[in-house]
C-alpha cells in the first residue's frame, strides 16, 4: 500500500521543516520555479485529437469529511481531461500547481526513496491545455481513482491517452488520504495517512473514495463541459486502492458499465460478475500473493506486466527511469517503484489495454 512512513517526532513537523529547509537552500522542486534540476516529462498521447483539462471542486453537504471532521463537509477535487476542438491560446497546463509541488517534492524521500532534491517538480507539464473548448459530441465518460496516498495527477498519462482518442476522463481526488491537493481557495491539503493502514483505515479509504465517486456520477452533468459527456457510457479505471474502490462502486452502481482495476485486491466483498472487467498487474508487486487469490476465479481479460512494478501503471513510468539514468535514485528504489524492465514499454501497453478495453466495454451506447 503506497501510504507514508510513520514521522520522528511528527510529519507535520518534518514537512514544514523540509520545506523551510528547501526554500532557504534553493532546492529544485520545492520552489514555484527551480533555476536547475530535471524536470519530468510525461509520455505524448497518441490519439488524433489535442486534449484540453479544467480543474473543479464539489462539495457534498450530506458527508463530514472522515480524515479531518473539523473541515465540516467533504470536498472533492476533480481533473476533467477531454477531447478538445483547437488548443489555440491555451498554454499546457503544469502537472502540478506550485504549491502542489512542494508539499510532494518535501514527501518524496519519506514515501518511496524520491530524491529531496535536484527535480523540478513544478516544471513538468502535462500535454492537456487549459481550458480549450471541447470536441463537440457525445463522448464516452472514464471515471479515474489513484492509488492510496496517491493525487489524481499520477493518473494524467493514462487520462491524457484515452482524451486524446475521443474519451472523457474524470480524474478524482480524495482529499485528506492524497498525498497533496490544491483546493479552490488555493490552499494545499496534505495527507493525514502514514505507514501501512490497518483493516479499518483500509476500509474507511475504500469507503470514502466509492462515496467520493458516486457523489461525481450523481452530479456528473455540473462538471465542466458535461454537454459533451454521454453518462449511460460510463466506465472507471483505478490503481492499487483505487482498484478496489472502483470495483466496489461498479458492485452497487449500475451506471458504471466496465471496470479497468490496475492492481487493486478484490477480496472485501464478492465481485458481482455482470460488468466486464480488465485485471492489470505486474510481476513484481509484493501485494503478488493476495491479488492472485482475491483475482482467482473471476471472467475478466487479464494481463502480466513482466520485470514491472507497481507504479509502473501510473505516471511514474516515464519519471522513475529518468531519474535513475541522471544518478538521482538508486537501482534498488528504481526496481521498487517500476521495476528493471522497460517501463516505457510497459506504461505504453497499459494505455493500449485500457485504450482497448474502455473503446470496446464503455463506449458502445447502451441499448
């Protein structure tokens, strides 16, 4: 589970002084802008249609945040990644926000061995454009769920793929359990969650997320350019947590109509079996023995990335390995994090499978 490790003497403590610490040095990824350091690039989509992105909050009066109940009502933070029309006068919208990529570059080292520094975190951008105008159409819509510990933003390369060939996709944030959000009134909130959670957190993650996603598919026509979102052709992918959130949600929720799970564990309630599903893991992962048992006996298409790891299917793929070859991680933390293969490759055939399988399963009218 990609949770963070426990703080001496207090997380909050030692983020605010890895910041302080980085701001008084001038360390890259911990500024707006660094002057040096290497800055991550995402792989280029493949489709025939540039990809446009807008940021949105909800807000749902009916549930009190479950990480920081004094915030009051839980508030979702969402990326709506879509087939655009012209990209002309929008610049490429950043990955992360300044603020995003301090609190993340000052967590790096205390979640998986990422350098403190020497990476522009704030320097990568996205191949989406900020607020051009949608594609006209009635477009196929894929909700998207991270990782535990994880921000919507490691899902943009899977998200800008299935835009870029005609798909809507709705990248969700759980606020409190990611590892850094921005919320609307520019504030960045960061991550309550570290070290391995025991069965009851688990379950309040996987339980707030499907409750974060039903309040998306309830209000799916007030997100940005809902008019050219077709919601009786609804799918959603998640990774690892997100995995498990996705399957449980499409368990109650017939309006999801297929189910891409990226190594996520299947074994808190029984899959209902009347959805198509696509089962995505890698050969390295050490949760290996429990997906193969919560996975064993289900119909689903299947797939084995081989010398792989775990965030091989997420937005690390084409970072991690940049990283190594500049001599800023080392094999080991490489190996754990995307495993010693070629992740380029890997991550490639994760956006053809999720490509395939939502352009078959979701985005067929329902009849």
């Amino acid at each position: 589970m990609n949770t963070f490790p426990p703080p001496t003497p207090s997380r909050r403590a030692l983020l605010g002084a890895a910041l302080l610490a980085a701001a008084s040095a001038g360390l890259p990824g911990f500024t707006a802008r660094a002057a040096a350091g290497l800055v991550p690039v995402l792989p280029a989509p493949t489709g025939p249609y540039p990809v446009g992105v807008v940021r949105h909050a909800l807000t749902d009066p009916a549930r009190t945040d479950p990480w920081e109940p004094g915030l009051g009502a839980r508030q979702v933070v969402l990326g709506v990644v879509y087939p655009a029309r012209s990209v002309t006068g929008h610049p490429r919208a950043p990955q992360l926000t300044p603020g995003e990529a301090g609190v993340f570059g000052a967590l790096a080292p205390l979640v998986r061995g990422l350098p403190a520094a020497g990476v522009d975190w704030a320097g990568t951008l996205t191949h989406a454009h900020a607020g051009a105008p949608p594609l006209p159409g009635r477009r196929p819509v894929v909700l998207y769920t991270p990782g535990g510990g994880d921000a919507r933003t490691l899902g943009t390369g899977l998200a800008e793929e299935l835009a870029s060939h005609g798909t809507v996709v709705v990248l969700v944030d759980h606020p409190g359990e990611a590892s850094q959000v921005e919320l609307p009134d520019g504030t960045v909130r960061e991550t309550v969650l570290y070290g391995p959670p025991d069965p009851a957190t688990f379950r309040t993650m996987v339980d707030t997320r499907v409750a974060d996603l039903r309040l998306v598919l309830d209000r799916l026509g007030e997100l940005p350019h809902a008019a050219v979102m077709d919601p009786c052709r609804t799918g959603i992918a998640g990774h690892s947590a997100g995995g498990t959130a996705a399957a449980l949600l499409a368990a109650r929720d017939p309006r999801i109509r297929a189910v891409a799970n990226l190594e996520g564990y299947l074994d808190l309630e029984p899959w209902p079996g009347d959805r198509p599903l696509l089962l995505l893991r890698t050969d390295g992962f050490e949760g290996a023995a429990r997906i193969e048992r919560s996975w064993a006996g289900l119909r689903a298409r299947r797939r084995t990335l081989r010398a792989a790891n775990h965030w091989v299917l997420t937005d690390h793929a084409a970072v991690v390995p940049r990283l190594h070859a500049a001599g800023l991680v080392p094999d080991a933390v490489r190996d754990g994090l995307v495993g010693p293969g070629d992740s380029a490759a890997s991550f490639a055939a994760v956006r053809r499978e999720l490509r395939g399988f939502f352009g078959r399963e979701a985005g067929r009218a329902r009849r």
